[in-house]
C-alpha cells in the first residue's frame, strides 16, 4: 500500500515502473531516524534560507511580529543517491517528508503557535541525494518594541532558528543567501522593510555543554508615520500654539481661563489614546508622549500666569499699592523692549495733537476778525484779550486739579468771554464775612478733592490693568519661543530622520571554516 501511494506522490500519477522501482530500491530499509552521513564523526551540513511573502503585523502591544514565509532548507542524503541512466534518466522524485530525515529546526523566539512548521508537504529529491525542502509557514516571532522615537521609529527584529536536538558537533548549519529573499513579498502599509541580513551565531546554553548552531533572519522596519502624524502629531502641534492665543485674550473676557482648561483637556484626551497604540512599558518614554507633557506643562504654566494676570488686571489703589520697583519696570523699561504703548500716552498725544490745532483754527477766526475792524477797536479787543490771557494764567494751578476735561472747559468759557457778551461776563464774588460764600467756597473744595481722589484712583487702576497687559505680552513672546523650539527640537530628535543607528545593534560576525571547505561566518 506504502509503495502505492508513493507510486502516486512521485510523479502526481503519472509515474512509470522505472520510477516505482527507484523509489523501492530508496526507501527499502531506510530508516528517518538516523542521520545520513557515512561515519558517526561526520557533520549533516544543512543550509538554511528564507524567502519572505508578506509581513502581515507589528504587533506593539503584545511585541509580536507575524510573517508569512518559506523556510527553505536544503541538505544532502548519501542514502537517497541513484544514477539517472538506469532509471530512464530520472533526475528528480518527491518524497512525503515524513518519509525521510529532516533536520528538527524550531523557531526558538516564538511569542505563541507552534516552534516549527505544521504543514507536512513534500521534499524534492535530486539524484546526487541533495534535499531541497520549502515548506510555507505563519510565524509569531517575538520582538523587542522601543517606543522611544514613535511615531518616527525604526524596530529591529529578527527569527532565530536552529536544531532542537542536533547540536555544532553532529550538525553544521549555514544560510543558503546573506538576505531574505522578497522576490514575492506583498508591501506592509504601515511598515517598511530597510534590510534582511542573515546571520549565523553559536551559542552555548546553561543546559548542555555542547554548543549549538542558530541562524538569525533581521528585519529592520521603519515606520510610515504619516497615519500618526495626520491623526496625532499635527493636532498636538496645533493644540501647543493654540495655547498661545490666550494670551491675545483681554483680562476681562471670562473665556481667558476657560480657554486654558478647555486646551488642557484636550491633551489629556489625546494623553489616553496613547497607551491603546504602544506597548505599556517603563523602560522608556514616546516621543510623542514627551510632547504632549511638554504641551501639558505649557499650558498648565499658562493657566497659572493667566490667573496671576487677571488678578493684576483688577486691582486698585484700595486694596495693593504699586511699589516704586514695579512700576520702572513694568511702566517705564518693559514696554519699550515689548514695543507697547500705554493708551493714556496714546490719548495725550491725540489729544495735545486736536489742541494744537484748535488753536491754529483760533488764531485763523481772530484774525479774520481783527481784519474787518477798524484800529481803535482791535486795539481794545487786544487789550482786554491780554488782561483775559493773564486772568487764565492766575487760575492755572486751580485748574489743573480739575483735570483735563476742566480745563477744557475753562478753555472754551474764556473764549467765549471774548465776544464781549454781557452773559459771559463773570459775577463778583460774594462777600468773604458772609455764610454762603464760605460754604460755596468749601464746597468748591470738596468737590476739586473728589475730583482729585476719583482721578487718582483711576490713574492708578489703568496702571494695574496697565502692569497685567505688559506680562500678557511678555508671556506671549517666551511662550511663542518655548513652544517653536521645542516643536522643532522634537521634530528634529529622532535618528531615522538623518542617520541609521539600527544596523549597529546587530551583533557582528566572526569567520570559520566547516570540514568540508566550505566557509561560514560565526560568532566565536
């Protein structure tokens, strides 16, 4: 029954006698237990290959990778030799693999499946006994994830196989190529494959004396960030300058620090979604992660130097005095560095500007008058204008303790008082011994003193408000600064951006020379 159904697996049903009594003479008293070499002393020389088919994940939480291969091994069997003119010139017959020896090569870094392959597929058979063997599989190899440069980062993995039973003495195992082949590789989207070097190591284990054979197939992948740059990267970057807008907020909106907290919140939401992507580890920080702390850090120094800001902003002369200090610095220095200007400067200098010309109007109509009249009246008129002009100049230091509006008025009495009129004219003052003149006199000063204090008062609350405008900017500068720097310092931070460290963590090799001539490379 054996012979028949190998009859059929030979040749897929089309074989011939020559092959049915090939295959007869081959696997009569062959035994798969036994290794085939010739003396107890030699070496089964097995060469070891793979050719890759799809890369089908990275699993970063569980730090896995999972790959589609074929394991290509290849070996030579003294006991399966023939001369292809005694059997019609057959070069070539397919053995089930189970029907003869095999090397017992087991993926020693599996995460979880099976150590070797499962699928129990055919071997071709070449007449000088060569063994080619290319079985497909489904790996889950294990793999080290650093994090520490995600999204922009660059993993090194790799598939360590080797003997189970067969150790260096009785065994030798060598790479067929010095890379993984991807002739039929299907592209990975997320992943893209740098290098697959092959290489050859021994290694002496705490369980045996002997020493055993391992061949490493490495995979350096590089990550396609652009998915983590659309969906986090970017809306971090953006949420970090958001911060800066608070500072465009006047004191007196109440959205000023709920701005700062809405943004906060923000990052904390984008804070979660982190520990669902990368693996959850202590050994080292994402440089995402360092970013959006970054951002946290920032705006929660915003929110604290915007409750400070506020607080400045409604203070008054009742409850703070302003130190001497203080106000050089942030009245006097700071704005000109901040290329600010206080309102009040602006306003005096409107306003000196509207007078100046209110003055050159004046100057114009007087003249126009004094020109339609003849000399003896522009002689009185100049006359009684000087003795007004030096009437003002008396009344000047009362008038200032009005303030500028009063002077204004003033301004605008006197000039009516020009025209002569008996309604301008002013009425004599009352008695000094009487009641009523002393109580409009003190009430004049009553009412000059609260003018005075509420003036005051007022100058002093636009210099607080004043005091929290400059720090408002002052912060907007150094904010605007530690954000940029540190965006590019973190966008700059990651080696696969200009340089390739990952080749340098493969160990290096060694050179050894096996019996039969053949040189290989090893660890010594």
């Amino acid at each position: 029954m054996m012979a028949i159904l190998a009859y059929f697996f030979i040749w897929g049903g089309d074989g011939s006698k020559s092959a049915e009594r090939l295959y007869d003479k081959l696997i009569t008293n062959y035994s798969a237990l036994y290794r085939p070499v010739e003396k107890d002393t030699d070496k089964v020389v097995v060469y070891l290959g793979m050719d890759l088919s799809q890369l089908v994940d990275i699993d970063e939480q569980n730090e896995m990778m999972v790959t589609s291969v074929w394991l290509k091994q290849q070996w030579r069997d003294h006991k399966l030799v023939w001369d292809p003119q005694e059997y019609e010139g057959i070069e070539w017959m397919k053995f089930e693999i189970d029907q003869i020896w095999y090397p017992d090569l087991v993926l020693y870094n599996t995460a979880e499946g099976s150590y070797a392959v499962e699928l129990i597929s055919r071997a071709t058979v070449r007449y000088d006994g060569v063994v080619k063997w290319n079985p497909p599989a489904i790996f889950r190899s294990s793999c080290n994830i650093d994090i520490e440069h995600f999204p922009f980062d660059v993993q090194l993995c790799y598939m360590k196989f080797g003997a189970w039973t067969h150790d260096g003495s009785v065994m030798e195992l060598l790479p067929i190529d010095g890379q993984v082949g991807r002739k039929d590789y299907r592209e990975n989207g997320e992943w893209e494959i740098q290098d697959n070097p092959a290489k050859r190591y021994e290694e002496k284990y705490a369980c045996c004396q002997d020493i055993f054979i391992d061949i490493k197939f490495f995979f350096v992948l590089k990550r396609n960030p652009l998915f983590y740059v659309i969906t986090l990267v970017i809306p971090c970057i953006l949420i970090a300058f958001l911060t800066l807008s608070v500072f465009f907020i006047s004191s007196d909106a109440q959205e000023k620090i709920t701005l700062s907290i809405s943004v906060l919140l923000a990052l904390i939401v984008f804070l979660l979604l982190i520990p669902s992507i990368v693996p959850p580890t202590s050994k080292t920080i994402p440089l995402i992660v360092k970013y959006l702390l970054f951002t946290m850090g920032t705006v929660a120094v915003s929110i604290v130097s915007t409750v400070f800001t506020i607080n400045l902003h409604f203070r008054t002369s009742l409850s703070h005095q302003m130190p001497r200090w203080l106000r050089r610095i942030f009245l006097e220095v700071l704005p000109k560095f901040l290329l600010i200007e206080r309102p009040q400067v602006i306003e005096e200098r409107k306003e000196k500007h509207h007078r100046k010309q209110m003055q050159k109007e004046d100057q114009i109509g007087v003249r126009k008058v004094l020109a339609t009249m003849d000399e003896d009246a522009t002689v009185g008129i100049r006359s009684n204008f000087n003795k007004e002009l030096l009437k003002n100049t008396d009344s000047a230091p009362r008038n200032a303790l009005l303030g500028a509006d009063l002077r204004d008025q003033h301004m605008f009495g006197h000039t009516a008082a020009l025209d002569g009129g008996a309604c301008n004219r002013e009425k004599p003052p009352a008695p000094h011994g009487s009641i009523a003149g002393d109580e409009l006199v003190s009430a004049q000063y009553d009412i000059v003193g609260m003018l005075r204090e509420s003036y005051l008062r007022g100058q002093m609350e636009e210099e607080w408000t004043y005091v929290g405008l400059v720090i408002d900017r002052l912060l907007l500068y150094l904010f605007s600064i530690s954000v940029f720097v540190g965006t590019v310092y973190i966008c700059i931070l990651p080696p696969s951006l200009w340089q390739d460290d990952v080749h340098n963590q493969i160990p290096k090799e060694t050179v050894h020379a096996v019996p039969n001539g053949t040189v290989v490379s090893g660890t010594s």
